[in-house]
C-alpha cells in the first residue's frame, strides 16, 4: 500500500437524508478511482459500504463505513454514513474526525429535516463543506429548489461550482463555472467530453462565474486586490479563495450529481484533490482541557479513537486519526483514559469488510486495528510526550426505552455481558439497570434503533430476548392532612414486640409554615434521592416513646415510602409528626417502633387523599407547515398540553408538555404520520398529577400484583 504525506491525504464524511445516495457515491467514487472493477448496488446487496447483514436485509446504511481512493496521487479517505437519526451516533463520530463534509441533497426533495439535524453537528465542528445535489437524472428533480433551500437552511454561503444543463429524465450535461467548461457525459457516464458553454447558457454562466471570483476574493485580503487590479482572479487564484473560505466556514460549493449514472462523481473527486482542506490544513484539535493539537507529522505520536465495531470471528476493531507523529505496526501506546499500555499489533486501512495492511500510517490519515483490550471509543492512545486525551465526542440524549429481558431466565448475566459490549460499539445506545423499575432499560435515539439492537442481541450475539414496555418512575404524596395509629405488639414465649405510634402526616412544599399541632421538640429536613423532601418532626412529651426508638419509626417510615402504597412508587414531600404513643419496658425494642412506625405512615397516607405523580416532559417538534395539522392531531391523543408555536427556518415549530407514559409511542406515530420527516426533542421537565381515572386503574393493577 502507498504511503503518501500529510498534505496529500484528504478525509471526507457523506452525509445526507435516507435515500439520498451516499452509498452509491461512495460506489461510484470507488469505481471511478479503479478500487473496484465493477460498481456494486443496494438492490443487489454488492455494495463495498453496505456489508453487515442488517444493512443487506433492510437496504440501508447502519454504520458508518471507512474506505479509501487514491486519485491522482492523492489519497482520499471516505466515510459513507447511514441517513437515519436513529443513527446519529455514527454520523457525529464521522463528522468529527473528517476534514470535509460533503452533504447531499435528494434533488427531488431538497434539504429534508434529517439533513438540518446534521447539519447542527457540520456546524458546531466548523467543518469545511461541499453540497452535491445528486440524482440530477430524476422526474421531480429541481436543482433550482435544493439551492433555495440550502440557501434557507445554511445561508448565503452556499456558492454555485456548477449548475445542470438538462436536468431530469434526459440529465447528461453540466456547466462548471470554475473551469468555465461543459461537461457532457457518454450514455454510461465516466469521462465527460469537454465543449464551450453553449451560446445560449454564455450569460448565465458568466452572471454566475462572476459571483463566485467575488466569493472567492472576499475571504483574503491580498485576493481582494487582485479582484480589484485586474477584475478578475484566474482559475489558481480561486481555488486558493474558496479554500480559504471554506476553511472559514464561509464558502459552501455546490455540485452537480447523478452517482447512479456516473455522471459528476470524478469532477467532485478533483475538486477534492485540489481545493478541499487536507487534515493538515483545518483547524487543531483540542484536548479535553483545552489545549491545541495541531496535525502535526513531526510531532509526538496521538492517536483518537472514534469508532469501535465487534465483528463475529474477528473480535473489537479499533477506528482511529492519526492526530500527531505517525503510528506503526507494533508499537506501544499509552491509553491516556485508564493509564494502560496498548500495542498496535496490526495496521489496516479498510474499505468497508476489506482490510489492506499497512506499516504505518501519518498524521492525518484514518485507519484500525485489531484487538485493544482496554480501549473504546473516544479514547485516546499516545506516546509519553503526547499532551493528553483528545476532547470526547458528545452524542445526543436517548429519546425512546424498552426494558429487555432474556428469554431464558438464566441468561441474566450474559445478557448484561452482551450488552455491555454492544455500548461500548454503540455509546448512543444507554443501558440502565434500574432498580426503582426492577427492569433492564434500553435508551435509544428511535424505535429503529432499538429494534436493530434487538435484531443484533438475536443473531449476531444469539441471545434471545424480550422487548417489554419500560415501566414508567411514577412518585406518589398526599393532598391533605390526615392522623394515623398503630399498635404492633407480639408474644411468643419469652421477650415479645411493642410499639405504639401516632403521626399526622401533611402535603410538604417549600416555605410552608411550621407545624403547630403539637410542640416540635426537633426536626429534621431529608432531601430524597429520587427527588422532594421528606420533613421528620419530633413533637413527643413526657417521655411517651424514649427518644432512641424516634430513629427506628424514622426508618420505618422511609421504607414505607420507598415502596409507596398506592403503587409500589417512591414517595416525595411530606411532613411527618410523632406526637404519641406508649412503650413496654420490657417488649419495646427498635424493630417493634420501626413496624408501628411503617405502619401508621400507612394508614394516614389512605386517608390524606393520595395522589400518583408522572414524570412530563417538554418536547419541541420541528416539521413542515403541511403536517402541522397531523402532528397537533397525535400530540392531543397522547395526553399532551400544547404550549405554544414558533417559526425557524421555514419549518413550524410546535412546543408541548407530554407524559412520559405517552412518549415512547408518539415518537412512533409522529415518524410514521411525517415519514421521518420531523425533528423532534424531550427533556425532563417536572411531575405533575395522574388523571384520575388512570390512577384508579394503576392502583388496582399494583393491588392485583401484590396480591399474587
């Protein structure tokens, strides 16, 4: 394999909504370069990119796929990503590590909201970006919309490199207003013939090439003089300013595609040769304090690692840049996030399940290897004189769960195993152990997600499992102020048990006043760990209960409300007074009180009007004004309180409050009602009261487990 410099390696992510052709790009671009002989398809399930069995099976990306050209002595290094949010994970780990993003766009439907979802993490890394409108050669194809709307969504930086001559059905010529050229292609795309821009097309290129010399001049200073002297810049003098305006986030070309006919690809593929940024000409990278990391070639060896991949019969495979110095073929590194030392057995540079050898690898350049024990994602492994772990990628909060269990009842702990081992593959991908619930929880970014997980579990890890509703932390208080008593009181041949206990018991809510029943001799304010407070007042006189057994009815009372009696739930801000009860000198003991204690807490709570709370949350969706109408329909028959309407972007903007009882379901009707077509967030906001109605029924419901 061909080791080539840092100023001579490119790194380019695709990205772009479901379906519009980054996989057959990355084909074509593969083709084009003579890394295959022959151009596979998604129909046909030959694709280099698409290879795991689940991508086979559904027709669409998962993971996002490293491979490799080498064009023109240059090596470009692509990462072909799924277009799916479900998973964003693989995209943000992509988008990080590439030097340019070059972003599609379905001519038929321009920029779609899974493209502007991406194109918040393209922004946030200021990286340097291309826009191709690719299948050019389609009905509905309209380059003229997916410019306004690229135009709408990312700004006026978007610049025309080039513009179709005869989009639709019939697609087959361009005009280049870099070069000034047409390009027209054979029947069976490749190799363009080069022909003057027809008499007809002349004042409208020239319009165009125009404003992009003035695009180009606006990004540096000595440009702009040279626009000035001459009124122009020649074909040198341009790249050099959209380069520069690109690395400032200021130029976003745009390009003409059909990557199905190989028509465009290998024109996209030189301007990446000449234009795009290398790995050494972007910004540094920074470390997890702050600190500059330049590429560097002469610098101490640094490596990120920003994807790992478990793979049957091969084991965990290691993605990594080569940040700093080069990296060779059994070396020994120093994981910086747990102090081990790891060696690089083997190098390889991949295309999709091919993996070609490599000595070493420089700055710059992307690659794996096989077998890091004690490395995952995000990690960073470097020599001694390295500055320090690499600033960690940050992925979205899940937005849908499921409780998991194992089909065979025994399987508990491999299944914790497993998915321990699918997390560190996946870090979007949350596993909880939740003891509140008694449930394995699955976190994911979508039902999707969730679903090829669980499709993962069954046949690449052969574990089957179950996928249950995940059950939802409801927390329960009081509305009123109730008065309670329990005598608990045992003999059985020798010392018995005693205790006697009155409270009330009242709904607690910060500034409340003191309470004036009865003398408060002292108390006590515990925050609890799953949220509210609970108040414990002291009001005995007279020495009715000894003072030790005050901590026992304590602990009898929090255990009460870490199993609430409504529903099993915890429960949170209530103000507890001890103002009664009697003891036997001999009987009364600690587990005697802590029982009484439990058990009055009880009985008062029946009384005082118990009311279950459910966890809301505040949740924006994000969609075209046509399917306002759908998705108000769907968030009112999920229990949901609109809270207003905004305008961004062209898009509508609904804010609402949601049960959390209802999210996981409305995600589903939302995705299916917008076709995916809808960008939609949840955070925790507060508990609020169940209906009536549905407290009712999740009593009964806990009454008829306890009592089995």
């Amino acid at each position: 394999m061909k080791s080539y410099d840092d100023k001579h390696i490119k790194n380019i992510v695709l990205v772009g909504a479901p379906k519009s052709g980054k996989t057959t790009l990355s084909e074509t671009m593969l083709f084009e370069a003579g890394i295959i002989s022959k151009r596979g398809t998604i129909e046909e399930k030959n694709t280099v990119s698409d290879y795991h069995e689940i991508e086979l099976e559904r027709g669409n990306s998962v993971y996002a796929t490293l491979l490799h050209t080498e064009w023109k002595d240059y090596k470009i290094n692509i990462i072909d990503t799924p277009g799916l949010e479900d998973f964003i994970g693989e995209v943000i780990a992509a988008i990080r590590v590439a030097d340019t993003a070059v972003v599609l766009l379905n001519a038929q439907y321009g920029v779609e909201v899974s493209t502007e979802i991406l194109w918040e993490y393209i922004d946030r890394y200021r990286k340097p970006t291309i826009l191709a409108v690719n299948q050019l050669d389609t009905e509905l194809a309209s380059f003229t919309k997916a410019v306004e709307d690229a135009r709408r969504a990312f700004g006026n930086n978007v610049t025309l490199m080039q513009y179709p001559v005869n989009q639709g059905p019939g697609f087959n010529a361009i005009i280049d207003l870099l070069k000034m050229t047409m390009y027209r292609f054979p029947k069976d795309g490749g190799k363009p013939e080069k022909l003057p821009i027809p008499e007809e097309e002349r004042e409208k290129a020239e319009q165009l090439h125009n404003e992009l010399v003035e695009k180009a001049a606006e990004n540096d200073d000595t440009l702009m003089e040279l626009y000035f002297e001459k009124g122009s810049l020649d074909e040198d003098e341009l790249r050099e300013g959209i380069q520069k305006g690109m690395l400032q986030h200021q130029v976003f070309p745009v390009f003409c595609l059909s990557a199905r006919n190989n028509m465009g690809s290998g024109r996209l593929m030189g301007f990446i040769d000449n234009v795009a940024p290398a790995a050494i000409d972007v910004p540094a990278e920074h470390t997890a304090d702050g600190k500059e990391v330049a590429i560097d070639p002469a610098g101490p060896t640094g490596i990120f690692v920003f994807k790992t991949l478990v793979e049957p019969h091969i084991g965990r495979l290691s993605f990594f840049k080569v940040i700093a110095g080069e990296v060779k073929a059994g070396m020994e590194l120093t994981n910086f996030a747990n102090n081990t030392t790891e060696r690089i057995s083997q190098l390889f540079i991949a295309d999709g399940k091919n993996r070609n050898t490599a000595d070493r690898l420089r700055a710059g350049d992307i690659g794996c290897t096989l077998k890091l024990k004690n490395t995952r994602t995000n990690d960073t492994l470097g020599d001694k004189h390295f500055p320090g772990p690499i600033a960690a990628l940050e992925f979205p909060s899940p937005k849908v769960r499921v409780a998991v269990e194992p089909q065979n009842k025994g399987d508990d702990e491999k299944l914790s195993e497993v998915l321990a081992e699918i997390h560190l593959e996946d870090p979007t991908l949350l596993v909880e152990f939740n003891r509140e619930l008694k449930q394995v929880i699955l976190h994911g970014q979508g039902e999707l997600h969730l679903l090829v997980t669980k499709w993962r579990l069954e046949n690449i890890y052969k574990m089957p499992v179950v996928f249950l509703p995940a059950r939802i932390p409801y927390r329960e208080t009081i509305q009123k102020p109730a008065q309670a008593s329990y005598r608990h009181k045992k003999q059985s041949g020798g010392a018995g048990q005693f205790g006697e206990v009155y409270l009330a018991i009242e709904p607690w809510y910060d500034g409340m006043p003191p309470y004036k029943d009865h003398p408060v001799r002292d108390s006590e304010e515990i925050t609890l760990s799953w949220g509210g407070k609970l108040v414990f007042n002291n009001c005995i006189v007279g020495g009715a209960i000894d003072s030790r057994f005050l901590p026992a009815i304590l602990k009898g009372v929090m255990e009460k409300m870490q199993e609430g009696p409504l529903t099993g739930s915890y429960v949170r801000d209530i103000r507890v007074s001890v103002y009664d009860g009697k003891m036997h000198p001999v009987d009364s003991n600690e587990i005697s009180f802590k029982i009484a204690g439990m058990m009055a807490f009880r009985d008062a709570f029946h009384q005082a009007a118990p009311q279950l709370l459910e966890p809301v949350y505040d949740l924006e969706a994000t969609a075209p004004d046509t399917m306002m109408g759908d998705i108000m329909s769907e968030l009112q028959s999920h229990r949901s309180i609109i809270t207003g309407m905004d305008a961004a972007n062209g898009n509508q903007v609904i804010k609402a409050r949601i049960p959390q009882a209802e999210i996981d379901k409305l995600f589903a009707a939302l995705r299916n009602v917008t076709q995916g077509k809808a960008k939609i967030k949840a955070e925790f906001a507060d508990y609020a009261p169940v209906p009536a109605d549905l407290q009712k029924k999740l009593s009964e419901n806990y009454k008829e487990t306890v009592a089995v």
